[in-house]
C-alpha cells in the first residue's frame, strides 16, 4: 500500500476491477460513451448501459452486477424510482452499491437521493479521481472486508 501513495485513483484500481461488471444507467448517450471510455481505463471486467431506470432493472435482474452507476432524470422510469424497486426487490441485487449520477447535489436532492437507498452520489459531470474513489470504495474496500 505505501506504493500506491500519490498514485492516482484509476491506477491504484487498475487490476482490481477485471473481474467486475458495472452497470451505468443515463438516458443521454454521450454520457454513456464518456462513462464507458472512463471505465474502459481501468480496465474493467465489463460494462453494461442502460438508457433508463426500467432497462436497468431489466439489466441487474439478469446480469451480476457490482455496482450501478444510476443518473437521476430518466425516461420510463427515473433513477430515484430504479433505486426504490432495487432496495425492495428483496433479491441478492438488493444490496448492489448504487450510486447516484447527478447535477443536482443540493441538500434536499441529496436526502432524497439517501432515502430511495442510494449508496453515493457522483456530480456530473463526472470526474475521473472522484469515480475511481468511489469504485475504490464500494469495490476494493468491500473486497478487503470480505477477506478479514
């Protein structure tokens, strides 16, 4: 660990995620695109994309995920909604880590964001160091606890 000092996110967790599926829900595709060549530089395992709440469910009902990255304002079915019907859904994807993709962080929206059970909240637009901290710590530290 004392070499990882100074390094920058996205490295230390290069290695760790190749194993890791990672859904990332936007309705705005460039977003998408972003998300993935983000993802793509720490050379995770696999990402999948949704372009609304609905998909995702459809998504994480099917497929194992790690973690979702959810944005709020969706089509069909919004993020906040997506998060409520995971948290209830009573099934092992209950407790996949959920994080909110948003411009909106005032303290109201971030309450509301913590009580439909969202784990964190990533502002958009979306910064590389602040993802990798966040897939450091919903990922790399879960991993470490498990071993312990």
């Amino acid at each position: 660990e004392a070499e990882q000092i100074g390094m920058k996110p996205v490295d230390r967790m290069r290695g760790h995620l190749s194993d890791k599926t990672i859904l990332v829900a936007d309705d705005d595709k460039i977003n998408l695109v972003i998300m993935k060549e983000l993802l793509d530089q720490g050379e995770v395992g696999q990402v999948l994309t949704a372009s609304n709440g609905q998909k995702a469910l459809d998504i994480i009902k099917t497929n194992p995920c790690d973690i979702v990255f959810m944005d709020i304002q969706m089509p069909v079915l919004d993020g906040i909604e997506a998060t409520r019907i995971i948290r209830e859904g009573g099934e092992v994807w209950s407790q996949i880590p959920v994080v909110a993709m948003t411009t909106s962080v005032s303290r109201d929206y971030l309450a509301r964001y913590k009580e439909a059970g969202m784990n964190a909240v990533l502002p958009k637009p979306v910064i590389i160091d602040a993802l990798y901290e966040t897939l450091e710590s919903y990922l790399l530290k879960k991993r470490r606890s498990d071993a312990a």
